[in-house]
C-alpha cells in the first residue's frame, strides 16, 4: 500500500499541504516522462525564426513552455497549443501592437531568449515576470543586445526593448559566469541579425556547458552555419553564427531527462527498480550524466529494450563537481541525505541564481528533517545523520519540490508545501509521483 495523496487533483494542482508519499514497499515502475523544457523552448523560438511552418512532437506542456509561446505570440506567430503536436507559424515583418507586454514568469529561457527576437519587431515590447525573475542574472545579456545595436530601456525586469525591425549584429563580449542562457539568448536569433554574431565569453567559468551545445546542435539543424572554437587557455569561449535563413522542422521533442531524475532516484531510494521509456541513445542534454551519477550512488543502470533502467541498493554518498549539470544537484542531495557516507557536490554556486537561492534552501529546508548539510563556496557538503518527518517549503522552485518528494519515500511525515510548483516542468508530477508507487 502507498499513502494517499489528498488534496492533490490529477491536474497537478494542489492544495496547502501535500503529504509526500512514503513508499511500503520498493517502487517497481515504468515512467515515461514529458518532453524536455530545454528542448521544446529552443525548438520554439527557432520555429518562430523560420522560413514556414513548423510541427513539434511531444511538446512539453508545462508553465515554462506555456509562458515561451504566449511571448512569441505577443511577437507575431502563430502558436497552435491544443494537441501533442504544437505548430508555429512564424511572424512576417511587423510592428508590435501598442501595450506589448512580454510576461516571462519565473522562466530564465523566456526571458534570455526572447529579448532578442524583439528587436527584429518594429516597436516597444515591455517584458516583466514574477518577482524572483527581476534578481536573476540579465544585465550582462541586455548590455550585449545594446552593444549589437539594440535599443533596450533598463538593466533587468522590467525593461523595454524598442524595436526596430532589425538589429545590426556583429561582434560582443559577455561574461555569462552566473548562466549559459546568456549566451543562448544571443545565438538563437543570430541568423536574423544583419551581420550575425560572435560571442566571446569571459569570465571565471562557464555554468551548465552541455546546454550550450544543445543550442548550436539545434541551430545547425535548422540549418544555422555555427562556428566554435575550443576554450581558451584562459577560460574564454568562442561561437561565430553566420546570417541566413532558418528552415521550418518537424521535430520530436526528446524526454526531459532533468524530470526524470526524481524518479530514477526513487529507485536507488527505496531499492526498487525504475524505467524511463524512450531514453536517447546520444543527446545534448546534461542529463546524459545521469545514469553515471545515480551508479556512483550505488544504483545499477542499464539500456534495455524498454528504455533506461535503474535498480537500487545502498546509497553510497558522492564527490562530484556538478559544473556542467547543476540541475540534478538538488535530487543527488536528497539521495545524499539518505546515504550511508559523506557526500560533496561542486561547482554550483550559480545555483544561487535560480528559481530560488537552491544551495541555502536546500541546507535550510532538509535541516528541518535534521540532515546535515553546510553550504560551501561552490556547493553543498551533507553528512549522514538520523532523518525525521517535517514541513517543507519549496519556495516556489519545481527542482525542490521533487527532491523533497524523493525524501519522502523513506521519511514519514515529510510535508510539501506548494506542490504545484513542479508544474513548471512537469505538469501532472502529483498524480505520476502516485501512479509511480502502485507500480
């Protein structure tokens, strides 16, 4: 028997307090998850960029997602949201209605990788978002947009970009340190740009790499000419993208493997076996890492038929530099509070920066259970220690909200607060979370 969810909708919607379900038994299950946030907005944008129309399969459906096209929409195209497959009709050359107001929420896709687009309108976009979105890093990409040619009122949310139906381009200098969107947000709409764009990125790291790749991976297919050069020898990076038209795609949106991440934790949690359907065989995304971290954990993973496999035994505790794939930290610290030894996680201190500042709420939030977790100049070192039941606040970030879930499976009386919260990402993860445990 699993604990019943009350209160929770098969919606995903919730009601104040969510009891975490604690599993009786380990968790044997075959989870498919929704399609990767990641992929479906860098698809989206590019759709709207394009020479005609374009079909994607197996959107995500999620509040990020949903913010990214009603943004595009405020930009001119025509987004068709009803079904599975959305489809995007790009916008010919036009002004931008008078009152246009980008509204980004929470979502650091939407705003770093819309401003552009909005300088290829004729007239004034006014973008804004939640609260938390006016703290997190946007200045050094609106400087770039300036230094290309933009016309843009403000350093961060809210701001207005005053379009002029085009923007000349050339060649800047960012420091994107604090998030790789910087840098995305600039190459996406760079075929559009009169001369394109160089990139050169300087600063004390590079966050989150891999997604970069995945930006000019998707670039090149639209048919983008991308240049990158190899990392400097001090840290510098380097992208070049040519001027010149982007071919409408059908596309399959892959699985996201981020959200797929408390699930196969659960696995390892409870001993029991999880798979994901449909796992690529090569990929862009980080969460192609996944399956090395959970196995350092002590899960065994393997590709099967039915898609990628994880079985738990002990959780061993870990000591890895989560640099280029920050946003498993928060499940890898749930697991690592449950592990039989100390854990250590590294280079992510832009994790500060996101939905919410994910290093303290973390150590904060888990304490309450009486997890040892100190935060570190670059991370989070957790030491075992004996976990009881309490109340937990996500503070509105869905990463937290399923970590905390990933806890509850082995600690009774771990209550969630705001459990709607993972709608950004994975819209229905209540009722799955549920179906997970009946197996």
């Amino acid at each position: 028997m699993v604990s019943i969810l009350t209160g929770v909708e098969a919606t995903g919607t919730q009601s104040d307090p969510w009891p975490a379900p604690t599993a009786q038994r380990p968790v044997t299950a075959v989870v498919p998850v929704p399609g990767a946030k990641s992929g479906t907005n860098r698809a989206l944008v590019l759709a709207a960029l394009a020479n005609g129309t374009s079909r994607l399969r197996g959107a995500l459906r999620s509040r990020d997602t949903l913010l990214m096209a009603g943004v595009l929409r405020t930009l001119g195209a025509k987004i068709s949201t009803d079904g599975p497959d959305w489809v995007v009709r790009p916008a010919p050359a036009a002004r931008a209605a008078a009152g246009a107001r980008a509204e980004c929420g929470n979502a650091g896709t939407v705003a770093r990788f819309t401003p552009a687009l909005a300088t290829l309108r004729e007239g004034d976009v006014e973008f804004d978002g939640d609260a938390r979105m006016r703290d997190r890093p946007l200045t050094p990409l609106l400087g770039a947009l300036r230094r290309l040619g933009a016309d843009i009122d403000g350093d961060r949310m809210p701001f207005t970009v005053r379009g002029r139906g085009r923007l000349p381009g050339g060649e800047v200098i960012v420091d994107a340190s604090d998030s790789s969107q910087l840098v995305s947000g600039l190459l996406l709409a760079a075929p559009r740009y009169d001369a394109g764009v160089t990139v050169i990125h300087r600063g004390t790291r590079l966050p989150s790499g891999p997604y970069l790749d995945m930006t000019v991976a998707d670039l090149r297919a639209a048919g983008a000419v991308v240049e990158v050069a190899p990392p400097g020898t001090d840290g510098s990076r380097y992208w070049r993208v040519e001027p010149g038209e982007l071919a409408a795609a059908d596309r399959a949106i892959e699985p996201d493997m981020n959200s797929a991440a408390a699930f196969l934790a659960a696995a390892l949690a409870t001993g029991g076996r999880v798979v994901v359907p449909d796992w690529p065989e090569a990929t862009e995304q980080p969460g192609r890492m996944l399956p090395t971290l959970l196995a350092a954990m002590g899960a065994i993973t393997e590709r099967t038929a039915a898609g990628l496999a994880v079985s738990g035994g002990g959780i061993h505790g870990i000591d890895v530099d989560l640099g280029d794939f920050g946003e498993v930290a928060p499940v890898l610290t749930a697991l690592a509070a449950l592990a039989d030894s100390p854990s250590r996680l590294r280079g992510i201190g832009h994790l500060r920066l996101q939905e919410t500042d994910r290093l303290v709420a973390l150590a904060q939030e888990l304490g309450r259970l009486g997890a040892r977790i100190t935060v570190t100049d670059d991370g989070l070192a957790i030491e075992p220690a004996p976990l009881r039941g309490a109340r937990l606040d996500p503070r509105a970030d869905h990463r937290l909200a399923m970590a905390y879930a990933v806890v509850g499976l082995v600690v009774p009386g771990i209550v969630i607060d705001d459990i709607a919260t993972t709608g950004k990402t994975v819209p229905d993860f209540p009722r799955m979370w549920t179906a997970m445990l009946a197996g």
